[in-house]
C-alpha cells in the first residue's frame, strides 16, 4: 500500500473548479494509474481526501491511498501547478498497528442512516430503504461513536472523561455526475483513538469507513501523538 499527497493552489481557476466537484477528483485519481492497476488487493483499495494545507488558505492537500504507485502529472497539470507530489510506502505504518497504541487520526466521512419508506398497500414489497444524511453534530458524533467498536478502535478520553474528538467542515457538498445533481452530507472527525483489534483496525486504514469512498470520504489517516495534542 502507498500514501500519497499531492498539493493543490487554489490561486487558479482551474484548481478551484477542479476541488469543488467530487466526481472530477475521482476521475481524476483512477487516471492517476494504469488500466490494468490494481484497484483493490488484500491490503486495501483506491481511497482519498482533500486536506486543508495547515496555515495556508491557499492550499489543499489531496490525500491517496492505494495498492500501487500513482503518477499525478495529469492532475498537476490540469490544475495549473508545478509537477510535485509525494509517495511513501504506507505498509511499515500499517504493520506497526497494535492492540493498546494511540494515534492521532482524521476522518473526512459521509455520515448517513437507512431509514424505511412506506410505499403503500399496492405494493407486495411495502417498505424499502432510503438512504438519508446526519446533518446535526450530535447525529454525527453518534454515527461515529456508534461504529468504532466494530472497526478495532475507541475514541481516547481526557482526565474528565470527555471523548478526545472534534467535528469540524460539516458541509453539504452538491455535484453533478452523469448530469444529475449528487448530494453528501460529510463530516470531518479529528481525535485520539486507542486500537483495540489490531487487524480490524489496519482494515479500516486500507478499506476506509462508510460510504461514498469513491467521492472522497471514508479514508482515514493516523499520526503519532504530540504531546500537546489540540484534540480534547
């Protein structure tokens, strides 16, 4: 597996056009490898995120996670910028994973529920499934905390017993795919978390977490802790 990141100025046109619709980024990540690339091996799949650079309002990051190595000319020419990214092996990461460890970590998720649709006596079926978006902080924070304990972590705790996690950049993001108007509800989770199933957890890591991978949620990264975590 490698983690890749590739910055993005937003002093041009193009970049700004480029960001602001999800399906253009994911089109433009599966051009960044080859036909017949893996796509998804044992290890994990194609995910990625868009970082705000940290004190650059100028700047994006565009995080990659993958089974093989990228090249990002493409991108870096469509927006405009110099020919620059950076790739590492994410496997050293990924096989140092044990049960106790904190890491700091990020989410950018979509954050929704199933919720059943009655559509009327006629029909043999009468119930189906909607699929609708958390939109309080409150519903967000449960859809997380309510999913950690099948993904091989937990959230840390402060001395007071508060969860070590923030919720930041709650947005409704529109976009226009195959020339209808796609809408997510996305969410991104910043925090301290404790590994406890070493192996669900490298999963999550590889394979992301909820839906609408393929539009920029779902990928998580992890960093050692500082020891004056803003987090909690």
């Amino acid at each position: 597996m490698y983690l890749s990141r590739v910055p993005i100025s937003l002093t041009r046109l193009s970049a700004m056009a480029f960001v602001s619709s999800p399906y253009k980024v994911h089109a433009a990540v599966e051009q960044a490898f080859a036909p017949d690339a893996k796509r998804e091996d044992e290890h994990g799949r194609i995910l990625w995120r868009l970082d705000e650079a940290p004190g650059n309002q100028d700047e994006v990051w565009l995080y990659v996670v993958s089974p093989e190595r990228p090249d990002f000319t493409h991108i870096c020419e469509q927006v405009g910028g110099p020919v620059s990214w950076a790739t590492k092996d994410y496997s050293p990461v990924l096989s140092q994973v044990e049960k106790g460890q904190l890491w700091q970590f990020r989410l950018k998720a979509n954050p929704v529920r199933k919720v059943l649709v009655d559509k009327g006596r006629r029909e043999r079926a009468g119930v189906i499934g909607s699929i609708q978006g958390h939109v309080t902080e409150a519903q967000q924070r449960a859809w997380l905390l309510d999913r950690v304990e099948a993904q091989g972590f937990r959230i840390a705790q402060t001395e007071e017993g508060y969860d070590r996690l923030i919720i930041s950049h709650r947005r409704r993001e529109k976009f226009k795919r195959h020339g209808d108007v796609v809408t997510l509800v996305t969410a991104q989770y910043d925090g301290i978390l404790e590994v406890t199933d070493a192996d669900a957890f490298r999963h999550v890591l590889g394979f992301g977490m909820g839906r609408s991978r393929g539009f920029g949620c779902g990928l998580m990264t992890i960093a050692p802790v500082r020891e004056q975590s803003d987090v909690g």
